[in-house]
C-alpha cells in the first residue's frame, strides 16, 4: 500500500501545476458557499496559498486547514469571510451563496 501511495505523489510532482488533487471526502453541510470558492478559485488559476495571502490582505486571519475546511464545507463561515472571498474571487455573493447562476 505504501508503493502505491509513493508512486501516486511522485506521479502528483510529475504534473506540477496542471496536477489537482481529488477530493477525499464528500462536502460537508456547514456552509453553502464552499465548492463555490474552489471552483472561482481554481477557475482564476488561484492556488489556496495565493487566496490566504489575499485575505490576510483584506483583514481575514485564516490558516491552510480552514480554508481547505471551508471549500469542503465542514467549517461555519463568517459575514466578514463571506464578503472578502466576493471581492477577491470577483464573484458576487449572492453566486457564492447559489442564489444566482451567473458568477
């Protein structure tokens, strides 16, 4: 088993930045917003490391394990959260919150 798991993170560095992980576990209940901030995130070509950096910038002090967390939607959000991924993401609220289609 460990072969395995060996060869699959090689394989992983082999792909550099065109390489994205599966998710593990399925979606959480905890917040509505969470696959939505991936898939804005991951569509801007944005790594986690890039959007923690630009909310510490705008005031929200969040570390790797809330934001993986949050996308997974087994973390409760904040309004302050909520507004700050909006703006960095350039997406709307009411998108993140799936009130509108249209991002």
């Amino acid at each position: 088993m460990l072969y395995v798991v060996l060869v699959y993170f090689s394989f992983a560095a082999d792909m550099g930045d065109e390489f994205m992980r599966l998710r593990k576990q399925a979606l959480g209940d905890r917040n509505l917003i969470g696959a939505r901030v991936e898939l804005a995130r991951k569509n801007q070509g944005m790594k986690q490391k890039d959007l923690l950096a630009q909310l510490q910038v705008n005031g929200v002090d969040m570390n790797a394990s809330g934001l993986s967390k949050l996308e997974g939607q087994i973390r409760f959000v904040t309004d302050f959260e909520l507004v700050a991924l909006a703006d960095i993401l350039d997406v709307s609220v009411d998108w993140l919150l799936g009130r509108t289609q249209q991002e």
